[in-house]
C-alpha cells in the first residue's frame, strides 16, 4: 500500500466531525442532532462513493 492511498483513512472522521458540526449548530436537543448528523453522514459518503463510482468508471472506460 503506498502512502498517497493512506489519505482516505482521514475521509470518515473528517464526514463524522462535519456533520456533527454543522446539525449541531442547526438543533439543540442531542436524540435530534445525533439522528440528523447520523443521517448526513451516510448521504456525504454515499454522495462521495457514487461520485468516485462515476469517476472511475469514465476513467476505465478510454
């Protein structure tokens, strides 16, 4: 495994703590903003998982 793979260990914290972040500063009740942040996390890796599907894919293709 060569070192510049080793910088996507840091993506999942890095989702965590924004959408802690950010659904804390939008609510006040913890059951809330633990359910809420859970749920952008998901869509931020979803959303960065598909997004590396599509780019690989067009990368593979020529």
């Amino acid at each position: 495994m060569n070192d510049s793979s080793n910088i996507y260990w840091f993506l999942l914290p890095l989702v965590v703590a924004i959408s802690l972040v950010y659904t804390a500063s939008r609510y006040e009740s913890w059951p809330v903003i633990w359910a809420r942040s859970a749920r952008l996390c998901l869509w931020s890796l979803a959303a960065l998982i598909g997004t590396s599907a599509i780019l690989l894919l067009v990368n593979t293709q020529s």
